[in-house]
C-alpha cells in the first residue's frame, strides 16, 4: 500500500476574496499621455494560411463612406496605419479573387492605442456570396487545421510569467512535472525558438523555458503536421514565437512578480521602430523555490520469494536564472532585409535532499535502513547568435532567404552523495563526488526560395538546410577515502562522451490553391552522420542514412464556415547524446540508469483528418488521428537478482496510436470568450523485449479556459488542465492543475497591476505505475505547486508620427477588380 504524505496548502480564502474586491471596486487614476493610435495586422488566404502580398487595405472612420487612408500589404501580407486619432474605425480588405473582408467597431482609446487585428483570412469569391463582416477582437487560441496559435497578448495569466507558464495554458500542450512539453497524441515533441530548434540553443530545454519571459514573446504555435521546410524530428512541433518590436518611436515596458512560494521575476524590455530599421532588447531574471516530496514502493518477484525496497525524500532546489536578448530588423532596400538577433541564457541551482530506504523481506518485516545525503549545484550559460538575409528576387514576390545561427553552451553540475547505513550499523559510511561538465556547440544554415506562380494562385517553395551540432560530455566520480581522507577516481564510473551530427536535408513543396480547394504536397530528404567514443577506447560510427519523408495537406473551404481537411506525414525519432550517452548515474544505487549506445532510428506515419466549423462567435474543430511507430525509443526498467533497478532506452518495439481531439472556442458576448480541448489516445504497444509486456491503454488530457472583461478596466481568466497518460511500461495516473488570475490597468493602461493563483485546491500530485516481468512499482511526486503571486507592469512610449500615403495614391495602382 502507498502511503500518501498530504502536504499542508496555503490559505487562499481571504486573499483571494481581497483582492477581487479591490480590482472590481478601485478607481483608475488618469494622465494625459498619448493622442494617436495605431492599428496593424496580417492579411492571409484562409485556406493554407499564406500571406497575400498587395492586398488593398481601406480605413475608414464610423458611418464614412470614404476611405481616411488605403495602403497595400507588403510581401508577407502585413499592413499598419500610425497616427490616427482616438474613435471608432471601420476597415475593408480587398484581393482579386477573394471575397471583400470588412471589419466593423475598430475601437482605438487610451485603452487600446494600438490595435493589433492579428491574422485576417481572405476566402475566395466562388465560396463566398457577400463581404464577410467580422468583429475586430483577436481571441486568445486560434484554431487551424494543422495548428493552433495562442496569442500571448490576450492572456492575462501570461503576464509576469514564463515560457513554461503560458505552455500549460495552451490546448493540446502538457507540461509534464520537469517542465518538458509534449504535444497531446504526439509521442515526442520539439520546442523551436523563431522556427529554429531549441534543443540546439541549451542541453536542457526546460531551463530554457523557464527563463523566456512572456512579455517578449508574441504568440505559440503548436504544429501537428509540421511542413516540409521544418526539420523531420519529433512527430510535432511547439513554436515560440518572440517579438520583434513594437509600435513607431521608443516604446518598452518594466514589471516584476512575486509570489508566497519564493518565486520572483523581474523583466525590462524597450524597442525602437523608424521606417526603415527596429531594435528591440529585453532582460529577465527570475527565481524559484521548489520543494518536492517522493515516495515509492516496489515490490520485487523472485522464484522463491517476494521482498520490498520503500524510498523516500524530500527535496529543496533553489534555481535563479536570467534572459537577455536583443535584435535588429533593418530595410537595407525596398527589396533587401537583414535580421540580426542575439541571445543569452544563464541558469544556477542548488539542492539538497535527505532519501530513506527501507528493506523488507517477504514477510514486510524491516531488514534494513540506509539514510542519503544529495547536495547538487550546477550552473549553466548558453549563447545564440542568429542571422537572417531575404531579398525580394523579381516583382512578382519571389524571394530568396538565407540564415545562419550559431550557439554555445555549457553546463557544470556538481553532486556529493552522502550515504549511510542506520539498520543494521556499518562502521564506515561512503561518499561519492561527481562533476560533470557538458559543452554543446551547433551551427545551422538554412537557404530557402519561394516564388509565386499561375497570378500568385499557386506557391513553390524549395530550401537546403544543414546542421551540425557536438556534445562532450566529461563526467569524473571520486569515492572518499575516509582512512586517508581524500577523494580517489573511480574508473568504473568515470567516463568522457564526445558525439558530433551533421545532417543535410533539402526539400522542396509546391501549394495549389483554387475553387476553395488547398492541396500542398512536399517531400524532404535528409542525410544524417553520427559518430561518438568514450574515453575508454570504445568507439561507434554509426553508418550514414538516407531518410525520406513525405508530407501532404489537402484542405477544401466551403459555404464560408466549413472545413474539412486531411494531412499524411512522416516523421523520425533519432537517438541523440541522451539517449546513447552509456555513463552510469548512480545517485540512487538501488536505480541505477544509462543510455545506450546501440539505438537505432524510430520512424513514424501519421495520417489526421479535421473538420471546421466557424461561426462569427464561435469555432468547433474536431480531428481523428492515427499514428504507427517502429522501433520506438523509450526508457525501459529492468531488475535484477541483486534487487537492484537498471533504467536504460531501448527500441522497445512498435506503437500505434489513435487520437480524438475536440478543439472549439466560444464568445457568447464581447466581454466574455472561453476555449476547451479534449483528447482522448488510444495507445498499444507490441514489445519485442517480452511478449509478456505487450500491452494497450487510454490515455486522457484535456484543457479549460474562460476570460472575462469586467468594469473599472478589470478583467480575470481561469484555466484547468488535466492529464491521464499511458507509457511503455505503464501509465502516469491522471492530474489536474488549476490557474486563476485578475488584472486591474491604471493611467490609461499604462500601469497594470495582476494577481495570479496556481491550484489553490491543492498541489499538483504525480502519481505512477510500472510493471516488469519480475517487479511492480509505485510511485508519487508532490511539489509546492500551489501559489500566489502579484505582478506589477508599466508600460512607456514615445509615438513617432508618419505620413500615411493618400488613398487616391495607392488605389491608382491597385488591380482591377476582376475575377479570376
């Protein structure tokens, strides 16, 4: 039987009643500051979500027959008025071959200076009987047929906070208790940073996401059927987004946070916008207590009897951390763009834990006791530099980009375990020392061409990417000499990983689009070399592979708000250091773990079909998939005689999977707008180690979120998340998280204050089952989850006036209004 520790939650009751009160009742103290407004936005295809260059864009004031100002979108379908005076607007988007798109009620105030419309979808005349009128609110989740946005502005609950907040209030992402994002129905998930792979940036991505603050971050996407310019690892993609800059003139913002568990975060961010360059750079720093209980029980088979291992620990890990980053975008030309970013992370955390592990024999009698002592530090620094070039090649929208980014990293990590036996007594105790030093270091180039064809109905696009990234991983254990009283190497556990990469891909996908039909077919090759030694002579060349992976959407758009699409990919799971890195991790001596040097490749098909329903408040998306696996590469536990447990990964066997997944959102008034995700897995696992671990199961996730705006400049949102997930060797036992959040603006929106409560019911359990042929284990982890925090923000800017090009200007040039 497991026994439950139940930790003691904080009081939230007076507090929270408290502090609502306050926001829904205070009053908002006003300074003139700002006179002019801006309002922006992206013009794409609704179909394939391509951007559409030139479209004519039209601003009007309320009840004007007249257009204030018209202007083109530029090559990626953006468009932006400055300066325009505070009132109510009304704007209409025109393209040859599409529907007219107006949008009513535009409201620019003191509020709201700059209108940021978000992606506006043009549909094709031959679906579309009369202009499309919709309402000029961005929601916070967007929903596609291969992916969801979440937009990070219209969040309350992501202000003050991290990448790893805002990621657990996304539909269809968990955030397991190690901060790692998967995607739900996806096996294995990669996080990129600006459409460029994290994992390339830091060795551990979780201390990556928990220093990018959410004020610099624009939006998330997570991608279920990546294209085929997107590398082919991992069977989806989370994209984080940051921002570029702000509106015209020197503009930035200050906060900070702090919160009852210890946990604190300060971030100072400034950008500025002429017309023909920006510079943006932000700083964060945080820090964070986390405390965490765990226990487990394992019940171990033997011919002849049954005997027990019960462990138990508590743990404290302090971890402070800081981001800076800073970018430029500059026009060199009408035809020319370079984008420089730089990119900074540093991550220190220290711990201790106490561990007790009991012995029983058949009878649950206690036959031993052993106390350990854990302290851990480690410090990590990573640097990331990227550059990106595109030139406009011809006048019909033909570009050529090329980008390079390079990075380095390092990781130090130092532990000391203390170990004793208390039942029965030893007179000598041992202590082992570990330093393990990590470097990484990568280097990525991409090229890629799209052009425009058949009148820009149709798209090409075509790339080369290469990348090359090196691990060393230098791990040195002393054991402590307690007769001479130094640290003498052990050269059993003592080992140096050296692992180098390179992959080469090309692709190429072409994008037809015609009669509300979307088909977007592509291919992409990659060639991928590794090899990697150890310093006891051992070396492996893994030969060099050729994979192909295919990739097609075909979406169909009708009667203006249905859609029904299907996708077909490929998609590789490829053994990395992690995984194949063979150093021993015995801080547990009873658990003991390694990886494993002759991992092979796992390859998956994944085939999905969704169907769209929009209505002008609401969107209802439900999709069915299916995925089947080879050779799946997964963690596998196996004990031995001795009673001790070796974790290792291997190519466990084949995995199939079916998912349902129901996506909508809801705004039953203008003040008020909800979104819910739920999924349901059905998994089977066919294992080639035993036959007898073959098995089959459910797994469960789904996600709840509402927003309200409230008088007296007050809005609040809440989410619950909840997870039930199965694995190879059994599942992870369902949980559920709870987040809260209230936010009051002053001085015309400039200051913002914001509450926040994360599982006030109580704090987040993990609890997990596994099963081998000659053991049963459970477990439970339980950290101090449940808090309270109180942001402060202020907001400054310095609007730069600019002359919006007349309306007789810029319609003499548009196209006739013809069809196609």
């Amino acid at each position: 039987m497991l026994t439950i520790h139940t930790l003691k939650p904080i009081n939230y009751t007076l507090i929270v009643v408290l502090c609502l009160l306050h926001a829904l009742t205070a009053g908002a103290a006003y300074s003139s500051f700002a006179e002019k407004g801006s309002i922006s936005g992206k013009v794409v295809d609704e179909l394939d979500g391509l951007s559409i260059p030139s479209a004519i864009v039209s601003i009007y004031a309320a009840g004007a027959e007249q257009p204030l100002f018209t202007t083109p979108t530029d090559e990626n379908g953006n468009f932006k008025f400055d300066a325009l005076n505070f009132g109510i607007y009304k704007l209409k988007v025109s393209y040859v071959g599409y529907a007219p798109l107006i949008l009513s009620d535009i409201v620019l105030n003191q509020k709201e200076q700059d209108k940021d419309l978000g992606t506006l979808k043009l549909g094709s005349d031959q679906n579309n009987l009369a202009e499309v009128i919709i309402t000029a609110t961005k929601p916070t989740v967007e929903f596609g047929a291969d992916m969801i946005t979440y937009n990070v502005d219209q969040s309350i609950l992501a202000e003050g906070s991290t990448a790893t907040d805002l990621l657990k209030n996304v539909p269809m992402v968990q955030i397991d208790i190690d901060g790692n994002a998967t995607i739900a129905g996806k096996r294995s998930t990669r996080v990129f940073v600006d459409g460029k792979p994290s994992d390339f940036m830091t060795s551990n991505i979780a201390d990556l996401l928990n220093v990018l603050p959410s004020e610099a971050i624009e939006k998330i996407e997570v991608m279920t059927n990546p294209p085929a310019r997107y590398s082919a690892d991992g069977e989806g993609i989370i994209n984080i987004v940051m921002k570029k800059g702000f509106k015209l003139g020197f503009n930035g913002s200050l906060s900070a946070t702090a919160g009852l568990q210890e946990n604190s975060n300060a971030t100072a961010q400034a950008a500025y916008k002429g017309n023909k360059f920006s510079v943006n750079g932000s700083v964060t720093y945080r820090e964070q207590l986390r405390r965490t209980y765990n226990e487990s029980v394992r019940t171990n088979f033997r011919p002849d009897t049954v005997f027990y291992y019960d462990q138990y620990s508590n743990n404290n890990s302090l971890s402070n951390g800081g981001n800076a980053r800073a970018g430029l975008n500059w026009d060199i030309t009408p035809a020319q763009n370079l984008k420089v970013s730089v990119n900074y992370n540093t991550n220190k955390n220290s711990s201790d834990s106490d561990l007790d592990f009991y012995y029983f024999n058949q009878e649950r009698e206690q036959t031993r006791l052993r106390k350990q002592n854990n302290t851990y530090d480690a410090l990590g620094n990573n640097f990331v530099v990227n550059a990106e070039y595109s030139v406009k090649v011809d006048t019909s929208g033909s570009r050529l980009e090329m980008g390079v980014s390079i990075n380095g990293n390092s990781n130090t990590n130092d532990r000391i375990f203390d170990r004793r036996f208390a039942a029965p007594s030893r007179p000598s105790p041992t202590m082992q020392f570990n330093q393990n030093e990590i470097l990484n270091d990568g280097i990525n180039f991409n090229l890629d061409f799209d052009k425009p064809v058949f009148k820009k109905r149709d798209r090409i696009e075509l790339g080369v990417q290469y990348n090359y990234r090196k691990n060393d991983n230098d791990l040195i254990v002393q054991d402590y000499d307690f007769d001479d009283l130094l640290y003498i190497t052990n050269p059993t556990l003592t080992n140096r990983f050296l692992y180098n990469e390179h992959i080469l891909a090309g692709y190429a996908s072409y994008n037809y689009r015609k009669d509300g039909w979307s088909v977007k077919p592509g291919i992409r090759t990659e060639i991928t070399d590794v090899d990697f030694d150890l310093s006891t002579g051992d070396k492996y060349d893994l030969k060099s592979y050729v994979s192909v992976f295919p990739n097609l959407s075909v979406n169909r758009f009708f009667r203006k708000r249905y859609n029904i699409g299907a996708t077909y990919s490929v998609r590789i799971d490829r053994p990395r250091e992690t995984t194949l890195n063979p150093q021993v991790n015995n801080n547990d001596p009873l658990n003991i773990s390694f990886g494993n040097p002759d991992l092979n490749p796992a390859y998956t098909q994944q085939i999905s079909i969704s169907f769209g329903m929009f209505g002008e408040l609401w969107s209802f998306t439900p999709r069915l998939s299916y995925s089947s696996s080879n050779g799946v590469i997964e963690r596998y536990r196996t004990v031995l005689d001795n009673g001790v447990s070796e974790a290792t990964y291997d190519n466990v066997g084949n995995n199939t999977s079916t998912a349902l997944i129901l996506i909508g959102n809801y705004r039953p008034h203008k003040t008020i707008s909800t979104n819910v995700s739920f999924n349901i897995i059905q998994g089977k696992y066919t294992s080639k180690l035993n036959t007898a671990l073959n098995r089959k199961g459910m797994s469960l996730r789904g996600t709840m979120g509402v927003s309200l705006q409230l008088p007296f400049k007050t809005a609040c949102e809440a989410n619950l998340n909840y997870a039930n997930n199965i694995n190879a060797q059994g599942r992870t036992k369902g949980s559920v998280e709870s987040s809260f959040g209230a936010r009051k603006s002053f001085m015309k929106n400039k200051l913002l204050t914001r509450i926040s409560i994360n599982d006030p019911f109580g704090r987040r359990n993990n609890t997990v089952y596994n099963t081998g042929t000659n053991f049963l284990l459970e477990g439970l982890s339980t950290n101090n989850t449940n808090n309270v925090s109180l942001s402060l923000s202020y907001r400054f800017s310095n609007m730069k006036k600019v002359t919006v090009p007349k309306a007789s200007t810029v319609e003499q040039a548009a196209p006739p209004a013809k069809k196609r």
